[in-house]
C-alpha cells in the first residue's frame, strides 16, 4: 500500500487524493478503509488511517470512515459484528475513541441499525459471537 500511496502522491493532486482513493466508494457505499474492516484486516485498516489522517478533516474521518454506512445501512461496527473479528473490533473502538463524543459512540455505532432494524448486538447474538457481545467500546 505504501508503494501505491507515494506513486499517487508523485502523480496526483491533493483532490483526487481524498476523492478517489480515500473517499472513492463502490455500488454498495463501500470506501477502502470500510472494506478492509469487512474484509477483517487490521494492517490495512491502521495503513489506510493513517495516510487518511495525511488529507482528510478530521469531520471527513469521522463522517467517511468511521460512520459510513453502505447501501445497507450498516457502519464498519455493525458489519464486523457479523464477522466476529475481536482485533478488528477493538482498532474500530481504540479510533472512535479518537474522533468521536461518548454520544456519537453510543447512538451512531453500538445502537445504529441498518435498513433491517438489525444493530451489531443483535448480529453477533444472531452468529453466536458471544466474545463480541461482551465487547466495550
């Protein structure tokens, strides 16, 4: 990632920087650092915050990264309570921490539901993930 990162920075503009890497989403409202979450991989997960943290605000970050929702209504929180992915879980958490309230915390991640009226509790009581059910952010 990183020899990708300094090839854009050599040949891209600030602005597609932030819109077409960073920002890019796909059909279903996914960005790279959503999808690396979904995909439960926390290298590339802690890589792609950090070079957003190069170009974003810190009102993008929160907004585009943390509390994105894809077509489904669902956030990186929520997704990865069907996975079950407790380090995945615990990077979600140690960034929110970073950048949200205690309140945004609580409404726009641990009782956020997506377009089925599903939040991530009643997704990982659904897979039997208890280790997640037990999880503090």
């Amino acid at each position: 990632m990183r020899g990708i990162w300094e090839l854009a920075k050599e040949r891209l503009t600030t602005e597609e920087i932030k819109n077409e890497m960073l920002l890019r989403t796909d059909c279903e409202g996914r960005n790279a650092w959503y999808n690396s979450s979904y995909r439960g991989d926390v290298n590339v997960m802690r890589e792609i915050w950090e070079l957003a943290k190069e170009r974003l605000t810190t009102e993008e970050m929160k907004n585009e990264m943390l509390l994105r929702t894809d077509r489904a209504g669902r956030n990186a929180w929520n997704i990865e309570s069907f996975g079950g992915i407790l380090n995945v879980m615990r990077k979600i958490c140690e960034l929110a921490k970073e950048r949200l309230k205690t309140e945004e915390i609580k409404n726009e991640m641990l009782l956020r539901t997506d377009g089925k009226g599903r939040n991530a509790w009643y997704n990982a009581a659904y897979w039997g993930h208890i280790n997640v059910m037990r999880k503090k952010c």
